[in-house]
C-alpha cells in the first residue's frame, strides 16, 4: 500500500529545503522568510496530489482537504498535522541527507568525522540492521522533526487516494510552521480548520503515541541592584550580576533538566543578562501537573525573598507567565482519539507504547483550544542535532498508521 520509495524521494526532497524556524522575532511571523518558501512548495505539491480546497495563508499555515468516500461525509473531520520548520539552534541549510543501508557499528558522517552516531549511544540502530536509515551529512541537522511527519502524511494521502476501497471521513491536512520556537499554533484557526480529531505526526520511535506533554511556565527574575563606583563601594554596592548568580546557584541542582527524568519536572534557567545595576535570569519551568508547576514556582518566589534579605535594599521579584498544559486534560474529553492511535499503530503491525512527552507539541494548544491533538511517532531519532537519523521502515509505518486512522474513525467514528 505504501510506496516506500515515493515516500523516501518526497522526505529527501523537502529535507533540503532550508525552513529553519528562528527565536525572539517579534515582529515577523512565521519567524523566517524561508519558511513561507517552503509552504509554498507544499501547497503546489498538495494540490499536484489533488486535494481540495488547497490554501497557504498568510502566516504560513497550508491546508487541504481530501473529501470523504462516498457514504462516509457524516463522520467526523480528522485532521491531519505536521511542522515544516526546523530547529533554529543546528543549521538547516544546504542539509545533504545520506541513505545508508546499516549493517551495524557507529556511523560517522562524511563532511564532519568527529560528528558520529555511536551504537552505544543509540540503543534503537539495532532494530534497523540491514535496512535503511537516512542521516545528514555531519554540518547540518536532518530535518526528520519534523519533515519525516510531512512526507509521511503526503504517503498516506497518496495511498488512501490509490485506494478508493479504504474508507475514510473527510480529512483535512495542515502543515505548520514556527513550532520549534513555540509558536506553531499562535495564528491557527482551529474552527478553520474544521476538525473533530487531529494528529500530529512529530514524535520519535517507531510506536509512540503521545497524550500527555509537559504544563510549562516561563518564569523571569528581575533583579534591582545598587551600582555604585567600585572603589566606593564597600558597603554600599548591591551587584545584580552577583545576587543573579547567587539565585541561579540557590536552585538546587536535583530541579534542572540535566538531572530529571521521565515524569519529574524542572527548573531550566535559560538565559541570563545585565549588569551591576539591574538583572534579569529567564526561566522555563515544567512539570507534568499544575500542582507541580506551583510547586516548582513556589521554590522561585521563596528563594527571590530569601535573597532580597540576604542583599537588604536590592529586590528580586519573579514574574510567571503561563506557556501550554499537558494535553491529557484535554484529550479526556474524547477518548477515542488516542484510543484509535493505539489501534492504528497495532495494526500497522507494531506494538504501541503510550508515552509522556518532555516537552509540548503543537497538540498541547491545539487540544486546549478544542481540537483533541495526540502525536504519533514520526520516527526520528536525536531531534535538534547533527546526530539525527530516522529508518525508512518508521517513516513506512507512521504512513500506514495514517491511513489506518483515516478507516477507523470512518467505520467507528
Ligand atoms: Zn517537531
């Protein structure tokens, strides 16, 4: 049913395709002109595969719609979705994508030898030894997050199209930039778009359906200090740089990214700038649960007053800004759209396993904003590195899962 060489033509095809997203751009969206280069090249190919209503707005959201089979028009609108940015931090240009057949060992990548995909390192190449991966050349990331979800769900169109016989309701297909810098939903018009269910194809490993995310905050500490010349100051010099590395070092060590794992949450200081006068530190905070977001909070606000006690007449305050919740609060509410996701993954004949992502998708707004969004694997591996690498059998999968989805809410929708 799937045509595993069109899939692997049409994934190499758009991985060169520079579509780098970028961060703090304020005044620009989608966030790089070379995003809205590439939805037009997936509108022209959506409508070169014969959809309807086949449109790029001006944000960069490209959608289409492929009707329902005959007798099936009353079943609910399941929408289909993937990002076709990449991650602003690795370079995404002049990407050279590799086939290799993997006959086991590291794999170093011809245009950098000390970028290597260490066996050791990837416990999953094994499942793969004497089929084909795919990697970038060793200067570049992949692009497999989340370009192996597009060319997956242009597979799976192209298949049901071939195969008339496969019922399915209507489907409407979107295509998504800026998610990679957290704003992939920030224009999208959910009642558009006009789902009942979406997906997102934009996980990792061959089986994974994801339905809970992170609930995330971002959380700024601004720092107020007392500058004073320096010969001067005994006494009298309340350094912001100072009390900011204090509060950063005050945080313990156990509540960072670098030291959680699986459903823990964490405090991330991101970024960190100013001077002796004033700083601010930029914080992420996640956890799986709101209760665990206040918890995580509590210990910033707790800690700016110990530190404006410990430097009297400085003030450290703590500014919480809310980012996204775990999409499971939502998805409850229609429990067959990850219901079905399992179903479908089993019978593209792989055992699913139901995972918790650290981080957010598309999904979690998505579903908050009404459209329950669960993400299904795309198959890549080392996302937002030069390590990436995704097995062509993954990409053949997730297309079948697809089109799996597309007859089970038609039959059972
Ligand atoms: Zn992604």
């Amino acid at each position: 049913m799937i045509d595993v060489e069109r899939l692997k033509q049409r994934f190499i095809k758009y991985v060169q395709v520079w579509s780098s997203s970028k961060d703090d751009v304020d005044d620009r969206y989608p966030s790089t002109p070379q995003q809205l280069a590439m939805a037009a090249l997936l509108r022209d190919d959506l409508a070169a595969l014969g959809l309807e209503d086949v449109r790029m707005d001006e944000w960069g959201y490209v959608t289409g719609t492929l009707p329902a089979s005959p007798g099936y028009e009353a079943r609910p609108t399941v929408g289909f979705l993937a990002h076709y940015d990449t991650y602003p931090g690795v370079s995404g240009e002049n990407v050279k994508p590799i086939v290799h057949r993997y006959e086991g060992g590291d794999i170093v990548l011809p245009d950098d030898p000390t970028v290597a995909i260490l066996a050791d390192e990837n416990p999953e190449l094994v499942r793969y030894r004497g089929e084909e991966i795919i990697t970038a050349s060793g200067n570049t990331l992949l692009g497999a997050d989340d370009k192996a979800g597009v060319a997956e769900i242009f597979e799976g169109l192209a298949a049901l199209m071939a195969h008339p016989e496969i019922p399915r309701p209507t489907l409407r297909i979107g295509f998504t930039p800026d998610e990679e810098v957290g704003a992939g939903t920030a224009h999208f018009d959910v009642k558009a778009f006009g789902a009942h269910v979406a997906y997102t194809f934009d996980g990792s490993l061959l089986g994974e359906v994801e339905n809970e995310t992170f609930s995330a905050d971002g959380a700024t500490v601004r720092i107020t200090g007392r500058d004073v010349h320096p010969g001067y100051a005994k006494g009298k010099m309340l350094n912001a740089v100072r009390i900011a590395a204090r509060f950063v070092e005050c945080v313990p060590q156990g509540l960072s990214p670098e030291w959680t794992e699986k459903r823990e949450g964490y405090l991330h200081p991101l970024k960190i700038e100013g001077n002796a006068s004033n700083a601010t530190i930029a914080y992420i905070v996640r956890d799986f649960t709101v209760e665990g977001l206040e918890r995580l909070e509590a210990y910033l606000e707790m800690l700016a007053a110990s530190l404006q006690r410990e430097f009297p007449g400085s003030k450290v305050e703590v500014e919480i800004k809310e980012q996204y919740r775990n999409m499971i609060y939502h998805l409850d509410k229609e429990p067959r759209a990850v219901e079905f996701a399992l179903e479908a993954v089993r019978q593209a004949g792989v055992e699913p396993r139901l995972e918790s992502i650290r981080g957010g998708t598309d999904g979690s707004r998505l579903s908050a904003m009404g459209l329950p969004t669960p993400n299904i694997f795309a198959g890549g591996v080392n996302f937002h590195s030069k390590f990436e690498w995704v097995p062509v059998r993954a990409m053949v999968k997730a297309a079948e899962v697809m089109v799996h989805l597309a007859r089970l809410w038609a039959e059972r929708g």
